[in-house]
C-alpha cells in the first residue's frame, strides 16, 4: 500500500517539468539583486497581487517576521486571530527577532472590527502600544477557512481609522483566490504588507515572498540580509515558484474538492465531529471528542495514512499536487477503518 501523506501540503515534491524549469533557469547573485530569474518572479507576483513590489524570501516565517519588524517597535501589541501561525509556528521569532507580543482578538482565526478593537490597548504610557494587525487567509488553524470579504472589509476599515498597519499572511491566499473566486490582488488591497507562499499547495520546494509599497520593500531587502535569508544564486528556486504559479495556481480546486469528499467519507466514522460543507479550501480538521488524536496518528499510520494532530483530540489532514482523488478516497476509507477500530476498542 503506498503511503498517503496529508500532514501538510509542504510535503509536495518538485514535478519533472518544473525540475526542467529550474536547471534551465539564468541566475546571478541576488544579494547584489542581479538574478534575473528572482527579479522576474518579484515582478510578477507583485503585478498578481496588485503591489507595487515583492521581495523573495526563503520561508513564509522570514516574510512574516520582516513584516513585524516593519510595522512595530519593540514592546509594541500586535493583533492577531486565534492560532494564529505567526504566534504558534515561527519559534517564538515574533518576541524574539521583532520584540513584539501578541494579543488575541475574537475566536476561531476570523474576528469582527468590535473584537479587534476590543483587543487593543487605551492609550497610555504604561500600556504596550498597539500598532499593527495580522489577519491569516486562509486561516491554518482553523482548517483553511477563508475570511469572508465582508469581514475583511470591516476590520481593515476600522483598523485604519485607528491608525494600525495591517499585514495580511496569506500563506495561502492562492487558495482563498480559488475558493471564493476573487483575483489575489482584490484579496491583496486593503493591507500594507503581503506574505505568501509557493511552498505550500502551489508545490514549489523553497520560497514565499512579502509584498507591498517600495519604499517598505526596500527596508525589508535590508531585513532579509540583516536576519540571514540573503541568498545568492537562487534564480533556480525563483524559476520553480514562477511554473508553480503558471502552472500550479488553477488546480487548486481539485485539492478543496478532494478535501471536501475526504471530509464526506470520513465524517460517516463513529464518534468523529466534522461538517463536510464547513471544509472551505484544502484542509480539514478531523475532531476525534472520544479518542486520543495522537493514537488514531498511529493507527491510520498503519495503513499507509500520514496525518498530523494539531490538539489533543483534533486530526489534521491537507490536500495539494500529490493527492489524486482516488488517493483521498482511499485515505478516508483508511482513516475510518482506524478510527472504527480505536472506537470499538475504546
Ligand atoms: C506555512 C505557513 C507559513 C510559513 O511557513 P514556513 O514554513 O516558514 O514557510 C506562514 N503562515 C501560514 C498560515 C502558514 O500556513
């Protein structure tokens, strides 16, 4: 039985033709911003997302952290939703690089304008200063919800009128684009700063970049040497994220409709707690109340199924390029043997 491995969607590797693209790839030494191959993926994914410019990174944690050290100073408050990937899985870089700590608005990832504000500190001396807001679209955590336009709307409007940056992770905005039918660049508008990635469902195996004004680009270039992320003859990786986001970014429906199905099998299981029609993008959150997350990891292991288990009685399985939907089928069925199995032993 070949294994299934919907731990992340970080797991994809490099398809022949864009391991072609990459060894035909022209390169030059990007510190001294003469790979053409990278100056030519800043340029359009910055004309994708409607910003004036992009700078590559070599992960979505050095994008993020560069739009923190941007937007704060240290001590500053910064806004966040629920499980949030910039306070969960960046190592703690937020208090240690940017010298910033987090607040958490609302609950579940997505939060309104009231929230938000009731997140923020008064004004006083003796309070940390709020200053910049961080939505996540699609949200990890949550299960690759995306933020309702409306909702984004609202919260960046009254952000603004209080005088806070906004920073969009959009790790996967490619997949909130999809899911909800709307240009990147209209998702894009309303923030200052953009991370995303092409590491993720577009199956590039290195880089993301942050977007935004010029001016803030060109401080964040100094960030990126300063944090250690300068890189030299990278244009082959560049190369990979340009046929990622050619060839890559239309799929992406088929990876939410897998998710959906996979949803669909595995909600039939006894004992889970899951709404297939709350599945919105490529990942699903799999609540197991009765048995222990970690154990059904090992039992669907078994079987050939790789998942991880974000909480104690919380599966997470993610769909992108190497799923076919027959191999999501075939993980459900798996998936629910196992926990059948657990539940009945239990
Ligand atoms: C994956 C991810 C990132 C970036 O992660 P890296 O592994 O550092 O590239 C950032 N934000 C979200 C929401 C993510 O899922």
């Amino acid at each position: 039985m070949p294994a299934i491995d919907l731990r992340s969607d970080t797991v994809t590797r490099p398809t022949p033709a864009m391991r072609e693209a990459m060894a035909r790839a022209e390169v030059g030494d990007d510190v001294y911003r003469e790979d053409p191959t990278v100056n030519a993926l800043e340029e359009q994914v910055a004309a994708l997302c409607g910003k004036e410019a992009a700078l590559f990174v070599p992960s979505g944690t050095l994008s993020n952290q560069i739009a923190l050290i941007l937007h704060t100073r240290r001590g500053d408050e910064v806004i966040i939703g629920e499980g949030a990937h910039c306070a969960w899985y960046e190592s703690g870089a937020g208090a240690a690089l940017a010298g910033v700590q987090f607040a958490v608005a609302g609950r579940g990832g997505l939060f309104s304008a009231a929230e938000m504000k009731a997140a923020c500190k008064p004004e006083a001396y003796y309070y940390p200063r709020t200053s910049l807001v961080v939505l996540e679209n699609t949200h990890n955590r949550s299960g690759g919800r995306c933020w309702p336009p409306a909702l984004v709307d609202e919260v960046t409007r009254a952000a603004r009128a209080a005088g806070l940056a906004l920073h969009l992770d959009g790790a996967r905005l490619w997949n909130a684009s999809e899911a909800q039918n709307r240009t990147p660049a209209e998702l894009c508008t309303p923030f200052d700063t953009v991370s995303v990635c092409f590491s993720k469902g577009l199956g590039a195996p290195v880089g993301s970049a942050l977007l935004g004004p010029l001016p803030l680009i060109r401080e964040a270039l100094r960030l990126r040497k300063m944090l250690g992320g300068g890189m030299r003859q990278v244009g082959m990786l560049a190369a990979a994220a340009i046929y990622a986001l050619n060839h890559h970014r239309t799929r992406l429906g088929e990876d939410h409709r897998n998710a959906r199905a996979f949803a669909e099998i595995v909600a039939q299981a006894p004992g889970v707690v899951l709404d297939p029609l709350g599945v919105e993008t490529n990942i699903v959150n799999v609540q197991v109340p009765t048995l222990d997350a970690q154990q059904v990891v090992l039992e669907a292991l078994k079987s050939g199924v790789l998942l991880n288990a974000t909480s104690p009685h919380t599966l997470r399985a993610v769909f992108h390029l190497d799923v076919s939907a027959e191999q999501a089928r075939e993980a459900a069925t798996r998936l629910a043997s196992a926990i059948a199995q657990l539940e009945g032993g239990a």
